[in-house]
C-alpha cells in the first residue's frame, strides 16, 4: 500500500508557515509578559507598526517604484531615439536602472523619515 500525498507543498509556503507561527509565538509570549500593563503593550505596538511602515516604504515601496518608473521611461526613450536591438535596450535599461540607486537612497530617506 503506497501512501501518495493528495496535494504538495512547496517549501515557500513552509517556510511562510513557519515565521508566521514563529512570530505569532514571539507576540503570544509578549503579551502574556506584559499583559498587566496595557500601556507599554500600546506604545510597543505602535512603534513596531510605525518600524514596519517606514521600513516597507523606504526599503521597498518607493525605492521599487521610482526604478521601476525611470527603467520603464529609460527603455521606451531608448525604443524612440535608438535602433539598437531588444536585449541591448533591455540591458541598457537594467544598467540605468541599477545606477540611480545611489542617487535616490538619500532624498527617498528623508523624505519617509519626515
């Protein structure tokens, strides 16, 4: 008698699984430490919601998105104003897009930091 598993999982969802869990543990033991003073678990909540918005908006939201906007104005001024090949404007474009990141951690920080 074979045992064959109805549906698979793949090790991207057990890994999700397992921080989930593992976060959910890590709040469960918080709360339970400091349960008796709902004050400093407010403020301690406040601050890992406000760590997690700065984070996701300065590391990738807006970084991902100004990239994405100045490789997608990068490849179609390419296609108007070159008759270079696809890949040589597709490379071009990563090229363009890799070196404005020096230039846009600075005013992306301070801007999110505000």
């Amino acid at each position: 008698m074979d045992f064959e598993p109805k549906k698979s999982i793949n090790s991207s969802q057990v890994f999700n699984f397992v921080g989930l869990n593992s976060r959910c543990d890590d709040l469960h033991l918080f709360l339970k430490a400091h349960g008796e003073n709902p004050g400093k678990t407010t403020r301690v909540a406040v601050a890992v919601v406000d760590t997690f918005v700065w984070q996701a908006l300065a590391s990738v939201i807006i970084p991902g998105f100004t990239i994405n906007r100045v490789c997608a104005a990068s490849l179609y001024l390419l296609g108007k104003t070159t008759k270079w090949p696809l890949p040589v404007r597709k490379w071009t474009t990563t090229a363009i897009g890799l070196s404005t990141i020096p230039f846009i951690i600075t005013p992306i920080d301070r801007y999110v930091f505000v």
